[in-house]
C-alpha cells in the first residue's frame, strides 16, 4: 500500500525529536494568538518567516502549518470562556459556547470543543493523505496552459468563496497581479516599475506587505473602536462531559468533519467558511431548533470539527498543487520558495519526506493541542488579562523587527509602513485585503505560464479552450462566474455569509 | 454613518485605482509591450492596468450614482502613532541599534491609544526592549548591532 508508505515516511519524519519540538513550538503560539484577540495567524507567520530561513524546510513548514491549526484551537476558548472569538472561524462557537458556560457548563464545552477539534483533524490528515497522491498524479500532466487556467480557477474561487463583495475582491486581486509585476522581468532583464530603487528590483516581498495590510492596518483600525470590557470569571469544574453530551455531540462531529474536510479543500476554502456552514446545517437537522444558541452542544461540536478539518484540508491544493487557497497559504508559499523550493506537483516527487511529514505532523500536532489546551486551560484564558493598549505596541515593534530581519534592510519597513496606510484606507472603504495578497503571489506564476503558453500557441489564445483539462477548469470559472450573477444564488450567498 | 449624496466608499476605491492604474500606463510607457505570441516586459503591466481602470470607473460611477454611504471619520492619533513609530523605528535600526529603535518604537506607538498611561509604558517598553534583544540578537542571530556604538 503506497499510501501506508508513505504515512509511515511521514511519520519518521514528523517524530524526529527536532521537528517535534518545531510542532510543539507552532502550536503553543497558534493557540497563544488563537487566544488573544486583534492578532491573527496571517501577521503572526508574516513574521516568523524570516526566521524559518536556517531551519529544514520539513520543519520549518511544519511549525507555521502547526500555528495555523493551532489558532483554530485557542480561538475557541475564548469564545466559549468570554464570547469574544478570537478568530473568525469561531465567532459561531460564541452563540452556543458561551451560553454554555454561563450555565455553568464551560468544562464540557471546552472538552467538546477540544475533541471535536481532534476528531477533525485525525480524520483530515487522513483525507489529505488519500486525495494528495491522484492530485499530484494529475497535475504532473499539466502544461503552461493548464497551468494558467488552473491558476485562474484558484484566484476566481478565493474571490467569490471569501466574504465580501465580489466585484472589489476580483478588482483586488488584479491589484495584487499588478504589484507582482514589479521588479526586473525574467524573460526580458528590463527592470518594471522599479522607479530605480534598486530594492525593488527583485520585485515587492510579500511579507511587508501582509504585514502592513494585515498587521498594521488591522492595529490601527482596532484603536479606532472603543475598548471591550473582558469579563472573565468562570470556575472551571470538571471537564469530562458525560455520556448524554458525547452522545448527542458525536453526529454533529461527524457531520462537521465531513463539511470542513470538502469546503477547505475548494480556492478560497480555510478555516472561515465551514463553521458557519456546519452550524446552519446542525440547526436545519435539529428536532427542536429553538435550543440552538440556548446552549446546544452539537452547535459547539459541528462548527468546531469544521473549522479545523477545514483549516487542514486547505493545505492539498497547496502541497499537491502548488496552488494556494488562502492567503495564509500564500505565505507558506513564500516559506516554501525561502527554502529554495519551486512549489508545484514535482515536490511531492522529489522532497516525499517534506510533503508527508508536514502531514503526518498536523496528527502530532492535534494530540499536542488537545493535551496543552484541555489541561492548561487557565493558563491560557490568564493570557486574556494582558490589556490591549500593551499588546499592540508589542505588536507593531515585532513586525518592524520581523520586516527589518527578511534582508535586513530599512526599505522593507517603509513599504510596511506604505502598505499599512493603504491597507487602513481599505479597510475604510470595506476591501478585503486577502486577494491582494493571493495576487501578489500567484502573479509572477501567473504571467510566467500565460507567456509560455502563448509562445507555444503562437499568440492564438484560443488554445485555453482546445485543450481539453484547461477548458474544463475555465468552464467552471464561466459557471461560477454566472452562478454569481444570478440573483437567487446571490441572495444564498449573502444569507449564509451574514448567518 | 450617515446619509450622504454619494457612495463614499465605492467612490474612493475607484479613484484609488483609476490612479493606480495611470500611475502605472505611465510608468511602463518606456517599456516595449511586444506582440501576444512574443510578450515584450510592458505586455503585463499594461494589460492589467487596463483591466483596473475598467475597475475603476465601474466603482466610482457606481458610487457617484447609487450614494446614500459615509465613511467613518479617519481619526489622526492612532495612524499617527503607529506610523511615526514605524518610521522612527527605521531610521534608527541601522544606526543606533536594536535597543534604541524598539524602546523609541514602544514609546511612540503608546500614544496611539488614549488608554496608555505613562509610568506602565515606560516599564513595559523596557521589558519589551531587552525580551527582544534576547529573542532576536542572542537566540535567532538577527545581525544587528545592539547599541549605536
């Protein structure tokens, strides 16, 4: 059995005592950003990536991946404990979550939320290591052409899968395309757009810029609202939940695997869309849907098992692919090409023990979450006494010092500094900043495969449409494209989003 | 928000990259396009800039038409805050050292916030000073000079 095999390769690698440590060191900040409110994974790997520079790529991949599930995980008890996500992917776990604890059954829905949250993962990992190996088979086919359209299918799904307008989205990633293009051209020498700043010649690094637009900005705009009072006060008793919770806990897990593992796999999937969606489902199937945000415990379990089998799950376009469907997965990207990598369908093939190991690793890594956030529970909702007005500016020298350390030059926090005022003006006129970064990274991929491609096709561009995978993939962009200006699915999409 | 004559928002962003979009037009006309078969460097660029000032048009017509939005009121302190301490931050790193350029960077992006009260910062930005020389220069190797001298 090839795919027991290859587990296995994953698993020596991902038990190596120094990756292990890697993945310990992942999630205790996963969770510890989880945690706290007004910092999310996307600044968080901005800024540890210039220091994944001198480790293995196999360990360096494994502790950012294990950062992003992590924050699944500390998302959660805040939501539960002081109805205060701390993430998107949670704010469903408040309704249920929270009422749960303020009737005094904060223990069982953190064990709920905790399991779930395992159960998911385990099973994730699974489902990533038997889609990974035909995905990569498949893809080993493909030429610039279809290439570019596969390309094009990611970046339109991101757009229209994410929330937010479609229209400003797609306008978004055309920018982000845009900002790839500067820097010296490859094909020509010729340097574009570089005003001749000779740091620009190697076209605009992405850190500073998803540090600006969504460290910076998001900081800024923060400070703008007044502050949360944050009221924690829970005796925490015991948390086994009993045999009637688990009971009626178990087919709403299930449930919500299954939602998470197929929404995070689609573009633009990820840890934010499946728990809405789980959740609208567990309350659709429910015998008496009046107890949902009363306290229900499959509301907790569905959406939980969700986010985290989602945000799992979105790592096969990405290792099989080279594709990313978010813009976190855009900067495992950037770790991945720091490390000297050219991400795609060949590092299945020539790096096996990278691309199993960063799998295999996410099951180590849900069984170290499950022991440090069950037991150590206090310890982490003591982290939400630190008051803001001491975090942030923590925040802000962090990110200068993480932009300064990528090539240790002043310029790159200038452009942070540049990118956080545009990215304070875009949040001001309600712009999602996600697709500028998915743009920014995919670009050069972008351009470099629709010029090869139509050096091979002698300029006729009808050969996206003659060639049979690339005109299926563009095919599903023009049905997405017209399912969206359908009003009936419009109105779908809005409901489910705003749910 | 209140009710205003235009969609503020959508009328903004268009603006933003309709000047994009020219900025760009004329900052690759020197840049030879080349033909589709063989794409000169300005062939890109070019192409999407064009494809953003269609975007651009299409918002701020829609916002000068449609209408009725406001944006919140920009308030000064906290852009100011975290943008001078960025900027002061970058100045200083190269010269005067890690230990300077974090302690000023602290200092300044407390103000953006009204809550800040000044003995607590003072302390914390110290804490926060000699935890990142330890961090950055002593664990992760950052090369960088500790001290301006």
């Amino acid at each position: 059995m090839e795919l027991f095999d290859n587990l296995l390769l994953g698993l020596s690698t991902a038990l190596q005592w120094n990756n292990l440590f890697y993945c310990l060191i992942g999630v205790v900040i996963g969770t510890a950003i989880g945690v706290l409110p007004g910092i999310g994974p996307i600044p968080t790997v901005a800024l540890l990536l210039p220091f994944t520079f001198g480790l293995a790529p196999a360990s360096a991949l494994i502790m950012l991946a294990g950062i992003f599930y992590g924050a699944q995980y500390g998302g959660s008890t805040t939501a539960i404990l002081v109805n205060v996500p701390g993430e998107t992917s949670s704010v469903v776990t408040c309704l249920d979550g929270h009422e749960m604890a303020k009737q005094g059954r904060a223990g069982p829905a953190l064990a709920i939320a905790a399991i779930s949250s395992f159960f998911a993962g385990t099973v994730a990992t699974i489902v990533i290591a038997v889609l990974a190996l035909p995905l990569g088979a498949l893809a080993l086919k493909f030429t610039a052409v279809e290439y570019f359209s596969l390309l094009v299918l990611g970046l339109f799904a991101a757009v229209i899968l994410a929330h937010g307008s479609v229209s400003k989205s797609l306008a978004m990633v055309f920018l982000g395309l845009l900002i790839g293009t500067v820097g010296i051209d490859v094909n020509s020498g010729v340097a574009r757009m570089t005003f001749g700043v000779p740091a620009l010649a190697d076209g605009l690094d992405f850190v500073p810029v998803a540090m600006g637009m969504f460290g910076l900005a998001e900081i800024i705009a923060n400070l703008e609202r007044p502050a949360v009072r944050q009221v924690v006060s829970q005796k925490l008793r015991d948390l086994v939940p009993s045999r009637a919770d688990l009971k009626a806990a178990f087919p709403a897990m299930l449930r919500g695997t299954f939602i998470g593992s197929a929404l995070g796999v689609l573009p633009g999937g990820g840890a934010a869309l499946p728990p809405f969606t789980a959740y609208a489902l567990e309350k659709k199937l429910a015998k008496d849907p009046s107890r949902f945000g009363k306290g229900a415990i499959e509301g907790v379990a569905g959406p939980e098992a969700a986010n985290n089998a989602g945000a799992q799950t979105s790592f096969i376009p990405l290792l099989t692919l080279g594709i990313p469907a978010n813009a976190l997965m855009a900067l495992m990207i950037g770790a991945l090409m720091m490390q000297g990598i050219q991400p795609g369908p060949q590092v299945m093939t020539e790096q096996p023990e990278l691309v199993w190991g960063v799998i295999a690793s996410m099951w180590t890594g849900n069984l170290m979450l499950l022991i440090i956030n069950l037991p150590l529970v206090g310890l982490w909702v003591s982290m939400l006494k630190i008051p803001y007005r001491l975090l942030f500016p923590a925040i802000v020298l962090f990110c200068c010092i993480g932009t300064y350390g990528i090539s240790n030059s002043a310029f790159n926090v200038w452009l942070m500094l540049g990118c956080a005022v545009v990215g304070y003006f875009f949040i001001k006129v309600g712009v999602e900043p996600a697709p500028l970064l998915l743009g920014l990274v995919l670009g050069p991929q972008l351009e470099e495969n629709f010029r090869r491609a139509m050096q091979l096709a002698d300029g006729d561009p009808s050969v996206f449409v003659t060639r049979p995978i690339s005109a299926l993939l563009l095919a599903i962009v023009a049905i997405m494209l017209l399912a969206m200006l359908s009003p009936a699915v419009l109105k779908t999409r809005k409901r489910a989003l705003a749910e | 928000m209140t009710r205003r004559r235009f969609d503020w928002p959508d009328l903004a962003f268009g603006a933003f990259l309709i000047a994009v979009a020219a900025g760009t037009l004329v900052a690759t006309r020197g840049l030879n396009g080349g033909t589709a078969a063989d794409m000169g460097p300005g062939y890109m660029p070019r192409a999407i800039a064009l494809i953003l000032l269609a975007f651009g048009l299409f918002f701020a017509g829609r916002g000068l038409l449609r209408g009725h939005v406001g944006i919140e009121p920009v308030q000064l302190r906290p852009i100011l805050g975290v943008g001078v301490a960025v900027g002061v931050f970058a100045l200083l790193i190269e010269n005067a050292g890690l230990a300077l350029a974090s302690f000023a960077a602290i200092l300044i992006a407390a103000a953006a916030s009204r809550e800040s009260r000044f003995f607590e910062v003072i302390v914390f930005g110290l804490a926060v000073t000699v935890g990142a020389v330890l961090l950055f220069i002593k664990a992760l190797a950052l090369p960088v000079s500790i001290w301006p001298w």
